[in-house]
C-alpha cells in the first residue's frame, strides 16, 4: 500500500518531518560560514641594500655635478665676457673687424667667425654624412661577421688619433694632393661663388677646402658608430617580414632599416657637427690666416672660433682684450649646446631608442 505520509516528502529527502513543497531547514554542514575578520594589512618599506643605495647617490650625485659645472661655465664665460662687451667699439655680432691690440680701443665682431666656423663644419657635415651612412650599412647588413667586427675597430680608432696628427696631415699631405683639383675647381667653376678664387694662396693648402675634408674625417667614427648601433636595432620581425614579401637586400635596407634608423642617424650627425664646431687644433694647424674678410669661397682661409682663441691664448695678458676671446667663446659654446640640445631632442621623439 501507499504510504500517505511518505507521499508528502520531497524527493531525495531524508527528513521524514518535511513536506513537500517546503524548502528543508538547512542542515549544519550546509549552514553559511560567517567571514571571519581580515587582520590588518602591515605594509613594510622594502629592504634597500646599503650598496644600491650607495650607487644611486653616486649616480644621482654625477648627474647634479654635471649640471652643475655646465652652468658654471656658462655663468663664467658671461661675467668674463660681459666687462669687455660693454668697452667693444663695433658691433660685436654684425662686425667682421677683429683688434684687441688696444686695451684701451676694442674692436671686435664675430660675424667672419661665425661664417668660417659654420662653413668648415658644413663642408664636413657632407662629406662625413654619406660615408658614414655607407659604412655603417655595409658592417651591419652586408658584411660578414668576421669582417665586420675588425672593421669596426678600424674606424672607431680612428677617434683615438690626435688632432694635432690630423692637422699636420692635413697641412703637409692631403693640401698637395687637393691643389690640382683646387685649380681644377677654380678655373672652371669660379664662376659660382664658393668656389671663386679665395683670399689665401691655394698652393699652401691652407683653405677651408682642406680643413672641412679634415674634420670630416674626425668627425667620421662618431656618425658611423651611432649610426652602427641604430641599424643593428632594427627589429628582426621587420625585416624577416620584408624578405619573406620577396624583397631584396637592398629593399630591405630601404623598406625597414633606413626608416628605423633615421632618427638616430640624424642624431648622430647633430653629434657630429657639435664635433666639428668645436675643433681646434687641427683647424688652427691647416687654416692660413686671411688678411681680407671672408668672402663665400671655399678656398679662402680665417679663423673658426676654436682657432682664433687657441693662437690668441698666449696673449691673454690684459683681462679686457682676453674678455673679447671669452666672448667668442660664450658664442661658441651656446652654438655647441643648441646643437647637441637638437640632436637629443630628435632621439627623445621616438620611443625605440629610449
């Protein structure tokens, strides 16, 4: 017979007291667990070791420092340099005349400087540019590896040479050699104004032709190692992708190498010209001083800022005629400074070289 009291209890059900269509009282093993009180987060500052610590004062200590002593040369250059501007007796920046005989009767301007200055470092600047882009292509697409390492070495040496050897090359080796071109240049091209007959004898080699030739090749292992170092960063993902298209060698330095690297190859000939701005020995070594003012021509000679103050230095004897150099050399050092200051400012645009 069927059990009407069994009838009324829920399937599967062991309690007997429950009906059906009543929800069973939860047992204990089913009962909600009350949420038991988190205990109080302790957070404790990380350990730092003594010599991490150490290392960052130092590192933060050199990057002070060095701010520090940039504006201290500058801070230098202007109270030394503001005492014989205020006694010059020409336009500092518009006058090419330059006489600091005269304690007493400054004259002085910086505009033939400034012309010399920039045109021997163009000069180098194109000649050093397009080489170094060869080279640094050559070692890091097409050279094999156990020549390009060696290779490599070569040219970066070349940073390693003195720039009084440079210049003396320069004045008794390569200014011989150039002459026959020089008149070559001259005689059929005269017409075009920078490569008129300049103000210096051509057959001495003392013309800006030659010095910017000279600190092109100074200048040559800086673009060509910045250079090296970019190429070689270019992501294996892209170029793989470009010969797997079916490109060739030369498309793939042109499709994925080149637009890589041409924030840094730029950079580094910013680098460059900061360089060729700034040398001194060499171009003092190899420029013939001019008696007339310079005049667009290649093969005229003068003075650069580096060079004008490095033969004048052993004159330095009156603090207002020495004034007049320290000047040019304020000049010379915001000029540098911008340069540099551009050159960081294009790798800073791109994240791949950060």
């Amino acid at each position: 017979m069927n059990d009407p009291v069994a009838a009324l209890r829920p399937a599967g059900s062991g309690d007997t007291g429950a009906e059906r269509g009543v929800a069973a009282a939860p047992t204990a093993s089913e009962a909600p667990i009350p949420p038991t009180p988190e205990a109080p987060e302790t957070t404790k500052a990380p350990h730092v070791r003594p010599g991490d610590r150490i290392f960052r004062g130092l590192a933060t200590g050199s990057g002070v420092f060095i701010v520090v002593l940039i504006g201290a040369i500058g801070l230098f250059l202007i109270l030394q340099a503001i005492p014989s501007l205020g006694l010059d007796n020409v336009n500092f920046l518009t006058s090419r005349e330059w006489n600091t005989t005269d304690p007493t009767n400054l004259r002085f301007g910086i505009l033939d400087l400034t012309l010399v200055t920039v045109v021997v470092a163009l000069v180098a600047l194109l000649i050093a540019m397009p080489i170094a882009l060869g080279i640094a292509l050559f070692l890091t697409q097409y050279a094999p590896r156990n020549l390009a390492r060696p290779f490599a070495y070569v040219i970066d040496l070349l940073a390693a040479v003195p720039s009084i050897v440079f210049g003396l090359w320069g004045l008794f080796v390569l200014g011989p050699v150039l002459y026959p071109f020089s008149e070559w240049l001259i005689a059929n091209l005269g017409w075009i104004p920078i490569f008129a007959k300049g103000n210096v004898n051509v057959q001495l080699g003392g013309t800006i032709f030659t010095a910017g030739i000279v600190v092109a090749v100074m200048i040559l292992p800086i673009i060509t190692a910045v250079s090296r170092e970019v190429f070689e960063r270019t992501p294996t993902m892209h170029v793989e992708g470009a010969i797997a298209l079916g490109a060739t060698k030369w498309e793939v330095v042109r499709t994925t190498v080149l637009p890589f690297g041409k924030a840094g190859y730029v950079s580094a000939s910013m680098l460059g010209l900061g360089r060729a701005l700034g040398e001194t020995i060499a171009v003092a070594i190899i420029l013939s001083t001019a008696t007339s003012s310079f005049g667009w021509s290649l093969f005229d000679g003068g003075s650069t800022f580096a060079s004008k103050i490095a033969l004048a230095a052993p004159e330095f004897n009156d603090a207002r005629s020495a004034g007049a150099y320290i000047a040019a050399g304020l000049v010379l050092f915001v000029l540098t400074f911008v340069v540099n200051a551009i050159a960081r400012s294009i790798v800073a645009g791109h994240k791949e070289y950060e």
